[in-house]
C-alpha cells in the first residue's frame, strides 16, 4: 500500500502543480487559498523554478501569460473577487491559445464577499467569464486527493488542447485537510515549437489574439470553436455513485458533493433509494452521460452552494420531462446534510 | 552580374536593419513610431541579439509591433506588457525581452505594472513613446496629455480642475530603487534622433548586463491628432512638449554610467 501524506487542499495543489512541472508561480494574496501561495513562495525556489508575488491578480494572470507563451508549464491561484480581475488575461490566452492553469477556490460574493467556501463562481468559470467567444476547461475537485490530481491534469490538459484551464475548488476544499497519496513527477513534456523563445535557426513566432481585419481573425476564431467541439466530444469526465437502483438523483460538485455523500447515506438508511452524479469537468458539462440518466429515474435533486448555476446545466441537459428540484446554500455557508436530507424527503413524499 | 535582392541591398546599403521586416508600416505620415521602431532595430542588430530579442507589444497605435520586427514577439493585455516581460525574462534569462508602450498604455491603465515591473527591478527593457494623445482611436485625451491641450475627449482644451495634470514618467519612476537607466530622448530633430539612439542602445546594454530596469522614454509626434502637418509637427513638439517634459537622463546607477563610458571609448 502507497504512503499517505496528511495535507489541506491548497497545498495538495500546489504539490500537484509543481509534480506536472509547472514551472512558474505567479500570485497575489487573497483568503481562503493564501496557503497556496505561501507554499508556492517556499518550494518553487526550492525548486529552482520562479515565483513572483505580483503587485494584482491582474499582473498575476498576465505574467502567466508571459510565461506560458514562452513555453513553460505557468500557473496562477486566486479567490473570487481576484478571478474576476483574470478573465481579461484568460481571454486574451484563450484567443491566442495558450496553455495555462488558473486556480480559483472560490468564496462567498458578489463584491468583496466573504472568506466562506461557495460556488457562485460557476458561470464565470465555465461559460467564458471573460469577453468574446470562449470557454476554457474547467475540473472541480471533491476532495484533498483530487486537489492533487485534477492540477497535474489541468496541466496536461491545457498543453493538450492549447487553452486555459480553471480549477474550481470552494474555499471549504482548499481549507480542509485529509490523506493524500503522493503522484510520480511528470517527466515528459510536449513539444511546443510555437513559443516565443527567440528566433533561433527557425522564422519568428508571434503570439496575438489580433487582426486588423475581421476577415482575418474569423478564420482564427473558427478554429477555436472547432477545438471546443473537440474537447466536448473528448473531455467530459464525471463519477456516478448508487445510480444503479436510484430513483431520485443527487447532481452536485466540490464540496457540495461531499454533504450529498452523507445526505445520501442517512437517505438510503431510510430507504430512499438516492444516486449521485458528479460532474468532475465542468465544462465540457457531462451532458450525455446525465441526460442518459434520466432513462432510469425522472426525478433529480441539484445541490450547490449557489443561487442556481449548476441547475440551468442539468436542465439543458435533461430537456423538459425531467423534475429538477433544487437545495442550496449561498454566501459562503456550507449546505448541511440535513438541509438536503429534508429536500430528499420533501421530493420523495 | 550577380542578382541582389531588395532586402539584401536594402541591408547592404544601411536602409533596412536586419531586425527590421519587410512589412509596410500602418502609421500616419510624419508620425514617429517608424523612427522609433527603426532605431530599435538598429540597435538590436548592433547589439547582435536579435536571435534573443523578444517584443512585448502593447494596444495602441504600437499594437501591431511584433509585424515589424524580425524576431519573436507577442501581444500583451492594455497596459500589462511589463508583466509579461517580467515573466518571460523570469524564466528565459538569455532572452532580452522589451516592452514597445505608448503613453495610455503605460502612463494610465498600465501604471500599476510599469511602477511594479521598476520596483522589483526587472532585468527588461521598456521603449515607452509618449505623443500626448490616444492616437489609434482617434485623438482623445492621454496621460501625457498637455494642459491646454485639445483632443477629442478635452474639446476645449486639458483643464487640470476637470482632467488633472499630465504626468511625467521618467522623473516618477526615477526615484524607484529598481530602476537602473531611465531617460527622456525625441525624435523630432536628426540631433535628438542621434541621442534617442544612444539612449535605447544604453538601455538594451544594461540589461544585457543585468543591471536592472531601463525605460527610454521617446517624445514623438503624432501629427493627425495634433492636427498639424508633418514637418510643422516636429516643430510642434519642440515648442510645446519639451517645457513639461525635458529631455536628458534622469536615473544613471554607477554601473550604467560605467557601460556609458565604454560606448563613449568605442
């Protein structure tokens, strides 16, 4: 059996970040993934890669933006009231296509908000955020374990595709501390022969996400709307719990799916027959994969720590003869096991 | 007889520096930024780093930069070119990365990361031109902005109780300790083209020499948004721009001034 290493969710990203080779860290404080860039400032020099603590999450994103143009695996973490600040810097990586990797462990809002877990981040994340037409990959880890591995993909995944990827942690994941299994270190990296990394015995590269000319840039959007066709067909990873029997199913993410694990356990003691679907990519959303689902049951229970982001998905993804009821929690307060348990027996009544 | 090309001839000749492309300019006439840009150029092929030499582009009438120039390049965010530079000469510390900003990409949205990028003493090159106007659309109000000056967002000219005072760069970021070299060159003379010239080569030098920052700042005409011709705007910016903004060098660490007088010997 492996060894287990005690951590919290922050640093198991940073962790995971630094075994996929990332190979510059650039942050600016903010609570609750503070200890992200804390343990970033100590082991990136450790390991001889670079660390700036930038003067905005807006420099922030826009060094990342350097140094992923230049070829290196770059990364950057921030809360809320930071991401939104990115989304001009991940546009512009999206329209030029550079492989990048945001973290956003996400607190209470809008505005300044609160430094409590939430989810209401969730349209920002995974339906562009910023300006122009754009999506960008977005995983959401439930638990320390995946804190670690979804970074190490966020990585491969955005070298794969050429674009941004966001990891959606709340502030209750990055906070929490739990066994963590140590990964290998990512050894092979691919090849990126369009970085700028000075013209030597090649012509030059250049990186924009620009044209004069709309009839020069429509061509270039269109081959990023190819790429998100690919990465839908391609990339949907989700985890299905108890769905074989269930009769009412649980769609929930993060740490709101951690609350549904119990609620559906106290449920089933009861006899409620309870399934859960977690979508572990955000975008591409498992569309298929959940509207298959609803062969089985027509009743589904979306949890989240927000107004209702997460459900316009699973209702576009349903169609219309679904039932969606919803239970939430906002504002940087966690969603208890009760609360969804009593939404359980309300639908199930 | 043996065939020459154009580029080659131009080459042979001293018309086009290696560094520079074959791609026509999109500026106005009589505007500076082809100065600019040549000088640039010259510099790099001088210096013989252009297989090392980065452009981070800036928004404005810089925007397209990277098309003029023979090396690798890449367009930044309004106003945040010096992060990209920090990041670049962060993880490539051969590559001589320099920010091309006009003055409303690096004197208003992108104060922050000029100021940071000088604080930090970042081992880049900043070329920042200053024509006291937003040429690219179309005329309105810069930073750099003179008082009195009309542009199409100050129709009866800059008044500092409505629109504040125009801002002076060099002496600002001068008294940072991370900067290393900063000056205030023009275009609008062959004499003070001459200077500018030595002034960006000295930059590039000291970072080549890791010295810290180096900001060049370059007084250049604008001549469709001053709403004057060419020829009268060169006169122009000498009667109007060099009282609030006057030329020289305003940061010279020892180590620089040292570079200095080896270019001086040469």
């Amino acid at each position: 059996m492996s060894e287990k290493t005690l951590m919290a969710g922050n640093i198991a990203i940073a962790e995971g970040a630094i075994l996929a080779g990332c190979q510059a860290y650039f942050g600016y404080p903010i609570t609750p993934q503070n200890e992200l860039l804390e343990h970033m400032s100590k082991r990136m020099p450790e390991e001889g890669r670079v660390f700036v603590q930038t003067e905005s999450e807006l420099s922030a994103i826009n060094m990342v933006y350097g140094a992923a143009a230049s070829g290196c695996r770059a990364m950057t973490s921030t809360s809320s009231p930071g991401f939104s600040l990115q989304q001009e810097g991940i546009s512009y990586m999206a329209g030029a296509e550079i492989p990048a990797v945001v973290v956003n462990v996400m607190r209470g809002g809008p505005g300044l908000g609160d430094i409590g877990g939430a989810q209401g981040d969730y349209f920002q994340a995974t339906k562009g955020g910023g300006h122009g037409d754009y999506n960008i990959i977005t995983l959401a880890p439930a638990s320390v374990q995946e804190m670690m591995d979804l970074a190490m993909l966020a990585f491969e995944l955005a070298d794969k595709y050429r674009n941004p990827v966001a990891l959606l942690p709340d502030g209750f994941l990055g906070q929490a501390v739990e066994p963590v299994t140590m990964r290998q270190p990512v050894t092979e990296f691919p090849d990126k022969p369009w970085a700028i990394t000075g013209a030597v015995g090649r012509p030059k590269n250049i990186i924009n996400s620009f044209a004069m000319d709309p009839v020069d840039y429509r061509p270039r959007v269109e081959l990023l709307r190819q790429k998100l066709i690919k990465i839908k067909r391609n990339e949907v990873r989700y985890e299905g719990i108890a769905l074989d029997d269930a009769s009412l199913i649980i769609v929930a993410y993060g740490s709101a799916f951690r609350s549904a694990m119990t609620a559906m356990k106290m449920a089933r003691e009861e006899g409620f027959k309870i399934g859960i679907f977690r979508p572990i990519t955000l975008f591409p959303f498992p569309v298929k994969p959940l509207s298959d689902l609803s062969q089985k049951t027509r009743r589904f229970l979306v949890v989240e720590l927000s107004f209702g982001q997460l459900i316009e998905d699973v209702r576009l993804s349903l169609g219309t003869g679904a039932q969606v009821e919803l239970a939430n929690q906002f504002g940087g307060v966690p969603i208890s096991a009760d609360e969804i348990l009593e939404a359980i027996e309300r639908i199930m009544k | 007889m043996a065939q020459i090309n154009n580029k080659e001839l131009e080459t042979l000749l001293g018309l086009r520096p290696e560094s520079m492309e074959e791609h026509p300019f999109h500026f106005c006439p009589g505007c500076g930024h082809g100065l600019v840009f040549r000088l640039v150029a010259e510099v790099i092929d001088e210096l013989k780093i252009k297989e090392r030499a980065i452009c981070v582009a800036s928004i404005g009438c810089s925007v397209n930069s990277y098309e003029y120039f023979n090396f690798d390049g890449l367009e930044s965010a309004h106003g945040r070119a010096p992060a990209v530079a920090t990041a670049i000469k962060r993880c490539h510390p051969h590559l001589v990365p320099f920010t091309y900003q006009g003055d409303g990409d690096l004197a208003a949205i992108g104060t922050a990361e000029i100021v940071h990028a000088c604080t930090r003493g970042e081992n880049i090159t900043t070329i920042f031109v200053n024509n006291a106007i937003y040429g690219m659309t179309g005329g309105q109000m810069a930073p750099t902005t003179l008082t009195g000056m009309y542009s199409t967002s100050t129709p009866a000219g800059r008044k500092p109780s409505l629109a504040g005072y125009p801002i002076r760069v060099c002496e600002m970021l001068s008294t940072l300790e991370g900067t290393a070299y900063v000056a205030r060159v023009a275009v609008h003379s062959p004499a003070s083209v001459r200077k500018a010239k030595q002034a960006i080569k000295l930059a590039f030098r000291t970072q080549l020499a890791g010295l810290g920052m180096s900001l060049v700042e370059v007084l250049s005409p604008c001549p469709t948004n001053w709403r004057v011709e060419p020829i009268k705007a060169m006169d122009w910016l000498a009667e109007n721009m060099l009282a609030h903004y006057p030329l020289g060098e305003y940061k010279v660490i020892e180590a620089v001034a040292a570079l200095q007088k080896e270019v001086s010997h040469a």
